[in-house]
C-alpha cells in the first residue's frame, strides 16, 4: 500500500475560517491553537510541504493571560535597521498598546522557520 500524499489543489476550496476568543487564556495556549490550525496539523491529510492550513481570527487579545510576572519582566524587541534602532518594550505595555503585535509575535515563534 502506497502513501498518499496531499497536493496544493486538494485544500484550496477546503479551507475554513476559525475564531480563536483570548479572553482570560493564557498567551501560549492561543499562540499554540492558532499555530496548529494555521499549519493544518488538525487534519488527517496534513503534509509538511504543502499550505493546507486554515485562517485564524484572534477576538480579544487585550484580555489575554500574562502568567506570572511576564507582564512585568518579559521584553518585546524590534530594531529599525539602523545602528541604535534597538527598542525594547515589556509585554504588560505592549498588551496595552498594541495587542495584536504581541499574540501575532507569539504565534509566529511557534510555526516553523521555512518558507510555507
């Protein structure tokens, strides 16, 4: 019995449209769903080399869970490019002021650094 293997073809029509709801969850707990269905984990037919992930909406990311002190102590980095564009910032206040950054950082931590 042969393999089979899943082509780019057989998931266009197939794709699904998932809202995940970060009220009070735990910031890895969101990241890890969200990365599991965008990668098509959950389904029988997943295949490494091909997209065959789902789109993810993410409601109410201010209102995710900092466990611990991480809202105190964890950093968010980004640099400008430019020598001293350094800009770190603390979780607490990047889920103030933008959280749509910090659960799309943490999601993308958690999908594989490939091209798909």
């Amino acid at each position: 019995m042969r393999t089979e293997s899943a082509k780019p073809e057989d998931f266009v029509d197939r794709r699904r449209w998932y809202v995940i709801d970060a009220q009070n969850r735990p910031l890895g707990r969101v990241a890890t769903a969200a990365a599991k269905l965008l990668r098509g984990k959950h389904r029988p037919m997943f295949t490494p080399h091909v997209d065959c992930g789902d789109h993810v909406v993410v409601i109410n990311a201010s209102n995710v869970a900092l466990t611990g002190r991480k809202a105190e102590q964890e950093m968010s980095y980004r640099h400008s490019g430019h020598p001293g564009g350094l800009k770190a910032i603390s979780l607490g206040q990047l889920r103030q002021t933008k959280p749509d950054r910090l659960v799309r950082q943490a999601v993308r931590g958690m999908l594989p650094k490939t091209s798909l």
